[in-house]
C-alpha cells in the first residue's frame, strides 16, 4: 500500500517540512526555472559592461604597448644613424621609415645638438614623441583630448 501511494500522480509530496500535490510541485519547480532565467539574464546585463570595458581596456594597453615599441626602436635607429655622421634630415627619414604604421602628424622628433654642432665624440639626443589614441570610451576622459603621450630617447656618442 505504502508502495503504491508513493507512485501514484495524486500522492503528496514532502518538501520544506509541508505536503504538497504532486501537480503543485511541478507547477513551482517551473516557475522557479523561470526565475532563474531572468536572474541570469539580470545578471548578465550587469556584468556584461564591466567585462567588455576591461576587455577594451586590454586592446588600448595593448596598442599602447605596441605604439610605444615601436617609437623605442625609431629613436634608438635615429640615434645610431645620427651617431655614424648622418644628418637631421637622414635621421628625420629613418625615423619615418620605422613608424609608417603611426600617424606622421602626430609624431614629434627632436634631435640635439645640430648637425653643424656635432663633431666626433660628442653625444646626440634623438627623442620621439607620438600621441596616440586611445579607443575606449571612458579610459580616454583620463588623458588629454583623450590621447596618450608616448616618450622615447636614445642617446649615443659620434664616431
């Protein structure tokens, strides 16, 4: 008997310290689903911003980085030819040569001392400024016009 009164559809059912029907069970059981959809839709719409701001974060750190190499390497190139007897604007044309990936307009190199100033033994500054955008929306409102400034030099002395 006891058998058969726990298989049957209209036995009750214990959950939470009540008897309930087993129509009523089924009934709650879906809307809890229900439920739980919605939280993680909720959920979801909460965390979504933050993930993809971080992620954005990522890619303008990330093309920071590269920018930055890339201004390194372009000063330190500028300083070697400066450095073998080349002039300002042979120095200025490598530079541009290793930074076609970057906007010309936005880059600034500075060569000191002058070409007619540089004798053998003497040290020749060569700095490369770039200011770079950055991508993300709110990241930007912390730097100026919502630009990056990028600074690299590189001394060496004439051969």
């Amino acid at each position: 008997m006891m058998l058969m009164l726990f298989f049957s559809k209209s036995a009750p059912v214990y959950c939470r310290g009540i008897f309930f029907k087993r129509q009523e069970v089924s009934t709650m059981e879906r809307n809890q689903r229900r439920g739980s959809k919605g939280q993680s839709l909720v959920e979801t719409a909460v965390i979504l911003p933050v993930v993809l701001l971080l992620i954005m974060g990522i890619i303008d750190f990330g093309l920071l980085f590269n920018n930055y190499i890339l201004i390194s390497n372009a000063s330190r190139e500028g300083a070697r030819r400066a450095s073998l007897g080349g002039t300002d604007e042979e120095i200025v044309q490598t530079i541009q040569n290793i930074t076609t990936a970057l906007e010309l307009a936005k880059l600034t190199i500075s060569i000191t001392p002058a070409y007619s100033s540089r004798g053998h033994g003497t040290e020749v500054k060569v700095t490369v400024s770039y200011k770079s955008e950055l991508i993300t929306p709110i990241i930007d409102k912390f730097f100026p016009d919502g630009e990056a400034v990028l600074n690299s030099a590189s001394i060496m002395r004439v051969e």
